[in-house]
C-alpha cells in the first residue's frame, strides 16, 4: 500500500511538472499576427527604410550633425566609414518586406548618377543606372531598427552631393584636393538634376 501511494503521488507530480514545462514552452512561442497586424507591421518597416533613405537622399551620412537623425532608426551606433559615395538620382522602396522569424527584408532600388571614391574622384554613370540593395529590419520587442544594409555605402542626390563637394572645396588648401573636388562639381553639374525620389 505503501508503494502504491508513493506511484501514485510520483504520477500526479509526473503530470505536475510536465504540464508546467508544456505551459512554458507554449509561452514562449511565438503567436503568429493576424493579417490586419502583418499589414500594420509591414508599413511600419516600410515607413522605417523611407525614413532612412529619405535622409541619406538628404545627405544625411555626408556629415555628422545628419547623422543624429539616422541613429534611431538603426542598430549600430557609428556612421559607417567608406571610401566611395553613390549618388543618385531617385529611389524607390519595395512596398511589401518579406518576413522570417522576427526580420523584414526590404528592397530598395537606386538609379545612379555616378560614383565618388574619395581618393580618385567622381565617374559618372550612364543615365538612371539601376542598383538593387538589400535592408534588414530586425523586430525586437516591437522596437523596429534597420540591422544590416547590403550597400552601406552613402546615396545622397546630386544636390546634397554639389552642396557637399563645394564645402569640402572651400575648407581645404591642398591642391591636389581642390582639383578633385573641382572636377567632381564640373562632371556632376553637367548631369541634368536629381528628380524628387520615390518612395
């Protein structure tokens, strides 16, 4: 009777503790969104690459005072270094991200202007050249932040670009420099103007 009791308490506690480890396990998995929710999220990681994009059409990650104003919407804290800038002409932002286990994908599709290596100088490019790259958005806890970018390299319009060059011209004395950035001006103007991006 004895053992039979003991069995019979060791069952209940068996079944105790195994509903308790399916009650967590069930806790923590995710619950899929409903379809109004998937919508909602996906304009909000949408809206978070246009944000981005927006201000690096801006030039925004030309200087540092730009910078401020991308860093809430990333994960990493330091404007990326580069030795080559993409200016563009437009851009426009893939309407649905695609999503897995917690992380967006969003495309965005540039149309180069030409490229400025800091060391080299400016090379046009044919007009409206295409360039795809691809954005992260990582969902934690519903605070959204751009995670990882293909091409982190910066794509201001040729505005923000002609802006940057003339006051890297006017701050600097080396000459070698100036005829860099001169040149850079010359070819740039003479490519017809960014149109408004879309986003």
């Amino acid at each position: 009777m004895y053992f039979s009791a003991l069995r019979h308490l060791l069952l209940i506690l068996s079944l105790l503790v195994g509903s308790c480890c399916l009650l967590a396990a069930q806790g923590t998995m995710p619950v899929p969104l409903s379809r109004q929710e998937q919508d909602t999220k996906s304009a909000e990681v949408r809206e978070l690459v246009s944000k981005y994009c927006r201000l690096d059409y801006d030039g925004a990650r030309l200087d540092g005072q730009g910078w401020g104003k991308m860093e809430p919407l990333i994960a990493w804290k330091d404007n990326p270094e580069y030795a080559e800038i993409n200016i563009i002409s437009r851009y426009t932002v893939d309407p649905e991200p695609v999503e897995s286990h917690g992380k967006y994908t969003v495309t965005v599709h540039y149309r180069l202007l030409g490229s400025y290596n800091l060391v080299t100088g400016y090379v046009p490019e044919r007009p409206n050249t295409p360039q795809d790259a691809e954005y992260t958005v990582t969902d934690d806890k519903g605070d959204l932040r751009i995670s990882d970018l293909e091409n982190n390299l910066p794509h201001p319009s040729r505005a923000a670009m002609v802006k940057w060059l003339n006051d890297k011209l006017n701050a600097t004395q080396d000459e070698l420099a100036k005829k860099r950035y001169q040149d850079a001006l010359s070819r740039l103007q003479a490519q017809p103007p960014s149109p408004l991006p879309k986003e």
